[in-house]
C-alpha cells in the first residue's frame, strides 16, 4: 500500500497548526533573555503597550497575579552517588533570575504577528550579569559557577548500573584493555515545521491546538502542572505535525501561555516559532562526552567494558534530559560481554535543556560500543568485521540477558551481519581502497550492529489505546492513539486494519491527535507506533469483531458461538446467511446501538530492533571533504507490515545519524555564552546530495511481545548510521596515523586532522 497522505502532503494541502485562522485571532511574540545567565531588576514595557496593534503584554507579574505557577520539576533525578537531588521549577516566563540565552520573560499579543514581533523590541529590561559556565568540563571544575546556587554542585543526576564491584579486577586480568575518549555533539531537531501553538478559551474549557507528537501527555501537564483543573476541561488537538524526532514530546511554555493569554484576551492566541527563534526555544539533544575501556582476552573475546559517561543537562532537570540513561542497556550491544558497568553523570549548565532526539541515548549508547570496537580491533590488527562475529551473542542463546540491564528476547545478530557483509560487498573493500588510492583519494569503511529497545521505558513499557467504528454508510473509523508525525502511520495502522477486518483501505477514515476522542493515548515516541499502538489497534479488531457477533447471532436467531468472521463479512456455519460489517453497522444503528469498540494494548516487556550497517566513504585529502559513497542497512525490526514506510524510516533515520556526524552541532562560545550557530549558516543540515544509494534489507525475527510480532524502526537508521559514519571516515584516516576524531567531521576538522598526522 502507498503511503496515502503523500499526496495532501506534496499537493500543499496539509493541515499544520499554521493553517488554522479561527475568528478573532490574534498574534503572539515572546522577548527572550540574551545572555546566558543573570537577574532581571526591572522590565519596562510602557512603549510596546502603547504600540500600533498590541492587545496586551504580560511578564511573570501577570502570571502571578493569576496564581500560575512555574512549571515543576517532572521526576525526582537520581543521585546513585549520594548527593542531594535538585529541584529545579521552571518559569514560563522569567521573574528574576534567568539560566540560559532564549528563556522568554515578556509577551507581546497583537493583532498581527508582525505588530507583536514590532512591540518586542521596544521592551527593555535592566539585567544584572551573572556568572556562568557552558560546557560539562566548565561545570565540574572546582569553584565553577553554579545555575542554581541553592545545590551543593552542578550536578543534575547520577546513575551508575552494572558490575561496579568487579570491573577493577576483571580489567586487570585482561590480555588486553583499550580505552576511547568519546565525544557526541549536542544537536537541535530542526524540525521542517517550527513548533506552534494555538490557544482558545470558552464556556470554561480550554483548547490547544498544538504541533506535538504526545496530545495527552501535553494535556496532563497542562491540567495538573499549571491550571490545576480536571484534564476534561482542556483538549489538545495536533493536526498534521512536520516532523518531531522526539523534541515535540513534552510540554512547552508556549502552549500555556498562549492558553492563558487566550482566557485573559478573550481572543484566541497564536505563537508560531520563526526559525531562528528555533534555536534558542526548541530543547537540544545529545551533548554527550565521556571514555571508555574494553577489556579481552588473548583470544580477542570481550571480558568486560566499563564506560562513564557526561551529559550535558542544560539549566533545567527534566526526565526528558535522561535519554542515555534509559537506554544505557544498548552499551552492551549485540556482544557476549560478561561484565559491564556504565555511569552517567548529568551536569547543569547555562545552555538550552536537552531534550530526547531521535533514539534519545540509543545512538550514542551504539556509538560507544561501536567505536571501542574499531579501536580495540585497530590495536590488536584483527579485522574489525571479524572481531564483533567472533563476540556476537549467538540466536540459539536466546532470550540472553546482557551484562547491563536489558535482556534481549529474540535476534539472529550473525545473520544480519552476513547479509550486510554480502550487500556491501566488503571482500571486494581492499580492491576498493587501493582503486581510490591511485585517485588520490583516502577510502574507509565503517561498521556498526546497532541495537535498541523499543516500546519502553525498558522498567515499566506503557499502554495505548484504540477505537473503531463502523456506520450504516460503510465508512471505517479508526483512531488510535499514536501519533504520526511523518512516520506514515495513516498508511500503515489503516493498511492493518484493512487486512485484519477484510475491507478496502479506502473505506477507512484516520482521526489522531485529538483529546476528546479517545480516553487516552500514548501518542509518538520510542519506535512504538506498530508495536504497542498497531496492537491496540489489533485488540480494538477483536473487540468489534467481538460485538458484531453478537449484533449477527441477534439479526439471525442464532447463537453468538456458531458466527464466524471472515473477509469482512459474519456468517452463520453451515448455511448462507452472511452480513457485512456495513449490514451490521445498519442493524446495530436501527436498535438505537452503534457497531463500535474500543480497546488497550499494554505490552508485558519492550523489543529489542537490532541490525547491522555498513558505511563507506571517501575523502579528498586537500580539502577534508568526506562523500559517502555507498551505504548498507540490513535491520531486523521484527514483523514488516509496510515495507515502504520501513524503508523511509530508515532513510529519513540514517540521513540524521549522516547529519549530525558529518556536520551537526550547537556550538556555545565559552567566553560569552553566545549561540555561535543559531541560523542554517552555521549549523550544517544534511542534504540530499550529502547521500549516496541506500541499499536496505530486512532479516525477520518476530517478537513474541505483541501479538503483530514487530519490533519497531523508528530509532534504527539514527542508532546505526550515526555510529557507522562515523567508523568509516575514521577507518579513511587510519593509514594516516589518525586513530580517532570526535563529531562533527566537517572539512576542516578532518583536513586539520590529516595536516597534523603530517600529511
């Protein structure tokens, strides 16, 4: 099945919270703080309020005065080190003392976007610098300036899992040991549509409209974190939504302030983020920096890996900033590794808050085992493909629980590995090399068997929900409570329920991202769109199809026990009495009924997608210039009910995994605090011509977790590509005498690199 919604997508005829012009509305514009730490003394705001169109302007006086409170803390931060956790409430808008460049203290309303953007820029505020500190090494040193002066350190959270008591001994016995400095950049979505929010106030009930990939998770914050009313009386509804990568998941200020703002007007209020703003408002990813030591034995098998890791949190703790730390299982790979023990220190800076981004600690958890792996296989000249087979975990040991927390339920690693090394021809490499050589080129190739947890968190997977209705008419309705936000989900959840009730995919209407049609619902995140949501889905089938035996054994005098269900029709065994679900829809409506059912679909344990990619890449020696030249994906993501969505999922995942190794990165200037990449100039997105031919395959291993047997592909092209890319350039730069670089591996930092090996 074709992906149905490409055409409105590609015709222009989407439907984003931008489109939406309710009557009365009216526009919002935020002043946001400039530097990156320091204290607010007064605000004055006297010339906006008295310019052309402005309707009101509100600082955090306002909001007090109408009893909204900062937003609390979401989760207590672990402290596995003993050290006092910290509270760390944000404001929507600042009073006083702000922690990071972008935060909003001020909103102009006016009547047009460009009016309000005009008033902005008369307010002024008198700010009182404060001391500060960027980076994680800033931020640990002794005396460093502190976000929050009421804690005893910068530090946010700490969580230490694995075999810490037997690491030091297991190290020392080891043939050998290899150690790796790692460094992952911090990066922004940058999504292709801005965050927008949308607020409408009435008859006592508040309406979000909103582009986020989780409507009910958005509503519960609102309801309980800031207006403090039962969540009937707010409905958040997101409309198509372009793009997300996890970013979209949580609440931001913006969406309460234009909801209060929207009850203070009388007025509808929308805030629509410019691009440039984005950079500053949207949340980060990653910022991960760290080292790591792997240990073997004179036999190249794995003994033991310790890593610590240092994660750069932002200004404000969040469960959101815990990405690495609930995916840290995936350090441990698809390897026979008998001991691990991990660490992860998260630290508070004067920088954006992260945020999860696509795969939120998985890339990177894949990256640092990946990465070792090619060095340990560099220093004891063992190919690096050789290497992992030697270690990898065997299918006929399944289920197999990891030195590190997860335990993998199903996998055929050393299938996968040899359907990759097949694709990409890797005997035919040397060959390859010396080819590129004689051009004046260097070549590398880069491997990497990702592997991930779906569905979760890993401790306690979380439920969704499904509805489905049948009228008289014919129509199918299907609302699930997953969120697509660019996954395909219109395509592939409607493509399951044609087939699991036997009717055309065209007779199926898709509702999501509405509040007020479902009890609730997961919404999009964790590679869970199939996995729980299309099994909720699968349960909501059995449900109707549950009823509308009943409603037949009613229309037929016949017992509920001898209807049977097939190709969308009920029928009475042994004779030919038959209805259509269109027929039962009918009959169920005559009784003054409805043929409808909804269900929930909680999984007893996540998945575990896992595959191998091999990246291959050339690189001009006078300039740095690195060109993927071909790129091999083989993923086991379980049962594929659309292989076309599979396919674009890894595409779009590995162009990001692409991105962000070769040129991605949020840089702050230590000296000023300044965003020294705030604009596309600067900070370097992946292009189409960045790409080569993305070869893809699939090795199948159904998961017996839910009942589709999916595993789920949302994370997987970001887990192996990020890690892959970054082997083969490293592989290129090999010979040279460079035995590792750190992202991003732009021209100049590859070209430095061969300059300095003295070549």
């Amino acid at each position: 099945m074709r992906r149905r919604e490409d055409e409105r997508f590609l015709t222009g005829k989407g439907r984003y919270t931008s489109d939406l012009r309710p009557d009365g509305m009216t526009h919002a514009c935020l002043a946001r703080t400039p530097s990156p730490a320091g204290r607010i003394t007064a605000i004055d705001t006297e010339s906006a309020r008295a310019a052309p169109g402005v309707l009101a302007v509100f600082t955090a006086a306002d909001l007090a005065a109408d009893n909204i409170p900062d937003l609390p803390q979401d989760a207590a931060p672990p402290r596995d080190d003993g050290g006092k956790p910290a509270n760390t409430p944000r404001p929507l808008l600042i009073r006083d003392v702000f922690r990071y460049q972008g935060e909003p203290y001020a909103m102009v309303v006016a009547e047009t976007a460009q009016q309000a953007a005009d008033a902005v820029e008369l307010i002024t505020a008198e700010i009182e610098d404060l001391p500060f500190t960027m980076s994680v090494a800033d931020a640990l040193a002794p005396a460093a300036p502190r976000p929050w002066v009421e804690t005893d350190d910068n530090i946010a959270f700490v969580r230490r899992v694995g075999g810490w008591d037997e690491i030091d001994d297991v190290l020392a016995s080891s043939a050998h040991v290899v150690s790796l400095d790692f460094s992952v950049s911090r990066v922004t979505a940058a999504t292709m549509e801005p965050r927008v929010s949308l607020g409408e106030y009435g008859d006592g009930r508040y309406t979000l409209h909103t582009s986020t990939q989780s409507p009910f998770g958005v509503r519960g914050r609102l309801a309980k974190d800031v207006f403090g009313v039962d969540p009937s009386a707010i409905r958040v509804r997101a409309h198509d939504v372009g793009g997300s990568f996890g970013m979209k998941g949580g609440m931001f200020s913006e969406d309460a302030l234009v909801l209060w703002a929207a009850r203070r007007c009388g007025q509808p209020v929308r805030w629509e983020s410019g691009r440039s703003e984005a950079f500053l408002a949207d949340d980060h990813g990653r910022d991960v920096e760290g080292t790591a030591e792997l240990g073997l034995n004179a036999e190249g098998e794995f003994t033991c890996l310790r890593v610590r890791a240092r994660g750069n949190a932002g200004a404000y703790f969040s469960r959101r900033a815990m990405g690495l730390v609930g995916n840290l299982g995936g350090i441990a790979g698809t390897y026979r590794t008998p001991v691990i023990a991990a660490e992860v220190l998260g630290v508070f800076t004067n920088t954006v808050p992260i945020t999860p981004y696509r795969g939120a600690g998985r890339p990177e958890a894949t990256l640092i085992i990946e990465r070792i792996i090619d060095r340990a296989a560099s220093e004891l000249g063992i190919d690096p493909f050789e290497l992992r087979r030697r270690n990898l975990i065997p299918a006929d040991a399944m289920p197999w629980q990891t030195g590190l927390t997860f335990k993998y339920d199903c996998g055929d690693f050393a299938q996968t590995m040899a359907r990759a090394q097949a694709l990409a021809e890797m005997d035919g490499f040397d060959a390859r090399r010396e080819e590129a050589a004689s051009r004046g080129r260097l070549r590398g190739i880069g491997i990497a068997n990702p592997i991930e947890v779906a569905g979760g968190p890993a401790s306690q997977p979380r439920k969704d929900d499904a509805w489905i209705g049948v009228t008289a008419d014919g129509a199918v309705e299907l609302r699930p409570g997953c969120m697509s936000v660019g996954q395909g989900h219109e395509t592939g959840l409607v493509e399951l329920t044609a087939r699991l009730l036997g009717v055309p995919a065209d007779s199926i209407i898709f509702r999501q991202g509405d509040t007020d049609i479902l009890p609730s619902g997961r919404g999009s995140g964790g590679s869970s769109g199939l996995i729980v949501g299309g099994s909720a889905i699968q349960r909501t089938v059995e449900a109707l199809i549950e009823a509308g035996r009943g409603i037949a054994a009613e229309a037929f005098e016949a017992a509920a026990a001898d209807i049977a269900f097939a190709d969308g029709r009920f029928s009475v065994a042994g004779t030919d009495m038959t209805m259509t679900l269109t027929q039962i829809a009918a009959h169920a409506a005559a009784g003054g009924g409805e043929f409808a059912a909804g269900a929930e679909f909680l999984p007893p344990a996540v998945t575990y997608p896992n595959g191998c990619h091999v990246c291959e890449v050339e690189i001009d020696p006078e300039t740095g210039v690195v060109t993927l030249i071909r790129y091999v994906g083989v993923e086991d993501v379980g049962t594929v009910v659309n292989k076309t969505l599979v396919e674009g999922q890894m595409h779009g995942g590995i162009a990001q995994g692409v991105g962000q190794a070769l040129g991605e990165s949020i840089v702050y200037d230590r000296e000023s605090g300044q965003m020294l990449t705030g604009s596309f100039l600067d900070y370097t997105m992946p292009i189409a011509g960045m790409m080569p031919e993305i070869l893809l395959d699939n090795v199948i291993v159904p998961t017996q977790v839910n009942p589709l047997g999916a595993k789920g592909v949302g994370e997987a092209g970001t887990v192996g590509s990020l890690a892959a890319t970054m082997n083969a350039v490293c592989n290129a730069l090999a010979p040279l005498g460079v035995a590792h670089l750190d992202m991003p591996l732009t021209p100049q930092r590859v070209w430095r690199a061969i300059h300095d090996a003295g070549h």
